[in-house]
C-alpha cells in the first residue's frame, strides 16, 4: 500500500454524537499535510485512530497498511506522535524522558535527540515540569522525531506558543522534514504557518473531509468570481461552487474550478490560502453543499 | 518499561519505605522489649499456673498492663493492607487521570504489556511489603499469644500468617480496576476503600466462620469444653436434646416455657420445672467452636479467595484497557 495514512469511511462516535464521519482519506508519502477545521471538527479524534488510542466505530482506518489498534507493534515504531497537550511526566528529567524513549522503543536516535536538545539550549538535568512551555513541546517533538518515525502526527502543538517559540518548533519540524524519509500530518489553527510549512492540505468540518489536496493546486484552483447577481446553477454545472455571497445587485463566488472558466460576464480573482479555508469551514452549519438548493440559506460571513 | 514504572514510583516506593521502616523499627523495639520482660519476669512458668495463684496473678497483670496497651495500638496494621494499596496504585491512577499514560502508549509497546509490567510490579511490592509486616506482627505477638492464645481472634488472624498478602494483592487490584474505569483519582480511591471494607467484612462474618463446618460440643458446667486457641463461635444459643436434634434459645423457650413466665409458680418452683423439663428432653446447651489446628487452613482458604478476586479484577482491567480506554 503506497499510503502513509488511509481510511475508508472511517467514523468515530462517543455516546451518541459523531466526531467524524464518512472519513475517506489517502495521504500520499512524503507530504508534509496541514489538518485544518474548526474546534470539534473530527482532528484530534483522527489523529488519535491514526496512533491507536482511539478504536474506529465505523470503517477502517490503516497507518503503511496496518491497523493501528490490531496491530500495534506494526505502527506504533513507525509513529511519532505529539498529543494536543502535551503530556509528559513532569517530575521526570529531561534525561529521564530520554530515558524512557530508549527502553521503550526498539528503534530510538539517542544522539540525534541530545543534540537537537542542546541547539535548543534545554538542559538534560532539568524537571520537566520546570521547564516552559515552549520548552516542552519541543522536548514532545524531539520525543517523536528521536523514533525515526516515517509517520510524524501532531496535534495543535503550536497553539498555546508565543510567537518565537512557535517558530522554534516548526523550525524543528522543518529541519526533520528536510532530512527526508517523512511524513508529517499537522493539525493547527494557525494559517501562516501552515502555508509556511505544509504542502499538503486537509479540511475537516462537520466531522467530514472537506477538501483533501496539494496545497499548490488548491490555491490554483481557486477563484474568487464577482458579478451582477444571478443563481449559480449554471457554474455549478462545470465547476464547485464552495460559498455563495449575494447582495442585492451582486454575487460573489467562492469556486473550484475544472479548468478554465470562460463566461467573460464573471470577473475572476485570485484567492489566499486563509480565504479558502474559511470558506470551507463557513460551509460547515449549512447542511446541502453550498451553491445547490435554496440560495437565500446560504448566508455571507 | 520496568524502569519507567520505577522511575514513576520511585518517590512514593521511597516514602512509603521509609514511613513502614519507622514504623517496622517501633515494632521491632517494643517487641524485643516484650521478649525480655517476658523472660526476666517469668511469665513462661505462669501460663498453665491456677487461677488463684497470687505470685503469677501479679505478674501476669504487670505483663499485661505493660504491652495490652501496645497490643491495641498495632491493631492498627489491620489498616495496612488497604494503606499500601492506595499508595501503590495512586501514581497509576493519576498517570490515568492526568492522560499521560497516552506518552507510553504511542511509544513501540502495547497497552496489554504496559499494564502486566506495571500491574506485575505493584503487585510484587504490595506483597512484600504486607509480607513484612505480617511477619513482624506474627513475631511481635509470639508472647501475647503462648498466654491467650487468640492467633484465631479477628485482628490476630486479619494481621498475621498469610492472608494480609491476600488482602493487599485484592486491595491493590480493586484500586487498579476502579482507577482503570474511572480514570478520576478521589473517587476511585474512596471505592476502593468502600469495597474493600465491605468484601473484607462480609468474607470474615459471612464465610470465614463456615469453611468448614464448625465444632458442636455439648455442655453443662464448668470450664468451656475448648482450648485456649480454638475459635469458639457460639455458646447457650443452640440446645441439643438425646435425639441430636438442635433447638435454638426461642424453641427451648417453647417447649418449656421460660422461668420467668410462669407467673403462678414460685420462682423456685419455676426453676425446678425447667430444669426438669431440660432433663426430660435431654438437652445440653452446645459450644460451637472451630478448633486451633484449622488456623492455617483457613489462612489458606481465605488467601484463595482473595487471590482468587484480585484475578477477576485484574482481567477485568486488562480487559477495560485493551478495549475500552478510548
């Protein structure tokens, strides 16, 4: 199987809600794929079938084509793994967790690990739950990079960093990725790093995959189309209407297109990655897919 | 993964060691002190001397009035089983409860072997430890028990021999299940207290005196028809007659009518009625006792059963975390 990560209608439900659904995804080898979608949306919890913490209520879900929760010892060394927060033994040393690394994992780059720790000026003697938070989660990542992972999952690790200490990890992120032989699922709230650092991107909302692409090809396919107001029904025909805004006299469209668009009566714009996004993720409470049915539902943000 | 539980238990193994070692040390010194008075009052030679011999009756008081006090206070070890559980089992829970537990688990081992290593470890210090302290309990009440004999008495039996290893292996796996299921430490430790009191009461009242049949002897005055380290069960509230039918207190009050109630005799009169109506039936009043040379095998039978839930816990947590923890 080529995929580092395949599901197939993969679905998760607690108690009687769903945390996602209908989750049909392929990430292809070598990507370095932003998972973005509101609070909620089905992130964490996919992120966490793909580890094995969390079993599938519905549909299946493989890691280099092996169960994550039936096979563990299939996945699991090949996994690096930072959770949302973090966790880590706060009375343990630096060193300690180190420690812990090496007795538990068969394949584990003590070297690799000590040195990153020492570019990032964090001493080994010191308590983990001393350290800050920045420090930490670059202490979580050296963790999961130090396995030799093929597969790195990370779960919001920059959302609660300054600034400066956001740049740090995904600095570190990025040199590993450099190092090749890695793919990276990063689910994150904010845009510009994502753009800075992924080439892949996934949507996830409604506890559904929106959008699954090279992150190139969506801004390419991508267009803002402005004209005199009109039902979109026609466009729809050819292309995928992703938002819908009218006012009184005009309509503004949010659009993937399939190929060219050649109604010159559209003025066609180039859209950011940011405004992509949120179009996907307004789409989320509107129930029918945006540009079909009853336009007057479909709401400006 | 067995440095890792260390390196997670190493500050409590540490307290906790130190706290039993304190505690180990007063054992050990007042129970040498009693070895000695034992022997430099000579009680030895008053153990079997009669009741009105005034030189033994004065020492055996010294004796006792000196380390009964003591003898009470160590009652307190009756506690140790559940103590140790909580402490063993507290870093587990909060590993739980705190979700930190998720680091282990998305390193290269499985969930089935991180609980058997670390279950299997706290199991191993939870029999120690009790172990220890059984031992020095049996040893500090060598003395008490050559002059009362009471090994099958409630806190002599919960706290010497074998079954307090029992007690803090179940204990333990209790407080490992509820912490499993609920992943919420204060609630969990204070079931495991509840439950733990409750199948610890229920198995000494209910079970421990029927696992095997007691005793019955018949008996109408004088001393009791027991040793001094049988454990007697019941006496004048069961009544055999010649046929070896047994009655209780309230039938033998039907069949000839208490002393009391009937008004019109003289209370002598009374008396003699009764007394010959017991003569007529042929009954004796029954002492039921299970005798000393069954102390082990109850040790051992109550160890079994201990044993025996703390394995049910144990594969119902297994169980609960291979399948059920998210």
């Amino acid at each position: 199987m080529s995929a580092a990560l395949h599901t197939n209608n993969l679905g998760k439900r607690y108690g009687h809600s769903w945390a996602l659904r209908d989750c049909s995804l392929d990430l292809p080898p070598g990507r370095i794929a932003a998972l973005v979608g509101p609070n909620g949306a089905g992130k964490s919890t996919l992120l966490q079938l793909a580890v094995g913490l969390a079993t599938p209520s519905t549909g299946t879900i493989s890691v280099f084509g092996a169960s994550p929760r039936d096979q563990p010892l299939r996945v699991l060394p090949r996994i690096g793994f930072v959770a949302q927060d973090q966790p880590l033994y706060r009375r343990f040393s630096v060193a300690d967790m180190l420690t812990l690394g090496r007795k538990l994992n068969a394949r584990w780059d003590d070297r690799m690990a000590r040195s990153r720790l020492e570019r990032l000026n964090i001493p080994l003697d010191r308590l983990v739950g001393t350290l800050s938070g920045g420090q930490r989660s670059q202490v979580a990542l050296v963790m999961a990079l130090a396995k030799r992972p093929e597969l790195l999952l990370l779960d919001e690790p920059v959302a609660a960093l300054d600034p400066l200490a956001r740049r740090e990890f995904l600095q570190t992120l990025m040199e590993a990725a450099a190092d090749g032989g890695l793919t990276v699922l990063l689910s994150s709230h904010i845009i510009a790093d994502l753009e800075r650092v992924c080439d892949y991107l996934i949507i996830l909302s409604a506890a559904r995959v929106q959008l699954a692409e090279e992150l190139d090809r969506v801004v390419d396919t991508h267009k803002l189309l402005v004209g005199a107001r009109r039902d979109p029904t026609a466009i729809a025909a050819d292309h995928h209407v992703v938002q819908a805004v009218h006012t009184d006299r005009q309509t503004t469209l949010m659009v993937r297109t399939n190929g060219h668009i050649w109604d010159p009566s559209w003025e066609q714009h180039e859209v950011r990655l940011e405004e992509i996004i949120l179009a996907y993720l307004s789409r989320s409470t509107a129930s029918p897919p945006a540009g079909l049915g009853d336009l007057r539902k479909v709401r400006s943000l | 993964m067995i440095w890792v539980t260390w390196r997670q238990q190493r500050l409590e193994a540490l307290i906790h060691g130190a706290i039993l070692g304190l505690v180990g040390a007063i054992v050990l010194k007042t129970g040498l002190d009693m070895l000695s008075s034992f022997r430099h009052l000579g009680v030895a030679g008053c153990i079997t001397a009669p009741v009105d011999d005034q030189r033994c009756g004065d020492i055996l008081s010294v004796f006792h009035q000196r380390f009964d006090p003591l003898n009470t206070l160590f009652d307190a070890f009756e506690l140790l089983p559940i103590a140790l559980a909580l402490l063993l089992a507290a870093p587990f829970v909060l590993d739980l409860e705190q979700g930190t537990y998720r680091l282990v688990w998305t390193q290269s081992i499985t969930r089935r072997r991180w609980l058997l290593v670390r279950s299997g470890l706290l199991a191993l210090a939870a029999i120690l430890f009790s172990l220890a302290g059984s031992l020095l309990m049996t040893w500090w009440h060598g003395p008490l028990d050559r002059l009362s004999g009471a090994t099958f008495a409630d806190f002599s039996f919960d706290t010497q021999g074998i079954v307090p290893i029992g007690y803090t292996v179940f204990a333990l796996a209790l407080a490992l299940a509820f912490g499993t299921l609920l992943r919420r430490a204060v609630p969990a430790m204070a079931l495991t207290v509840v439950g733990f009191a409750a199948v610890r009461a229920g198995i000494e009242v209910v079970a421990r005196p029927r696992y095997l049949a007691p005793i019955d002897k018949a008996w109408t005055s004088g001393p009791l028809p027991v040793g001094p380290h049988d454990w007697l069960l019941s006496k004048g509230e069961i009544y055999r007659n010649g046929l070896g039918q047994l009655f209780s207190w309230d039938q033998v009050d039907q069949l000839c009518g208490h002393p009391s109630m009937a008004s019109n005799l003289s209370p002598a009169a009374a008396k003699d009625t009764y007394i010959a109506c017991f003569n007529h039936y042929g009954l004796r009043e029954i002492v039921r006792y299970q005798p000393a040379d069954r102390y082990w095998l109850f040790q051992g039978m109550e160890s079994v059963i201990f044993l025996g839930l703390a394995a049910g816990l144990f594969a119902l947590t297994m169980w609960w975390v291979r399948n059920r923890v998210m």
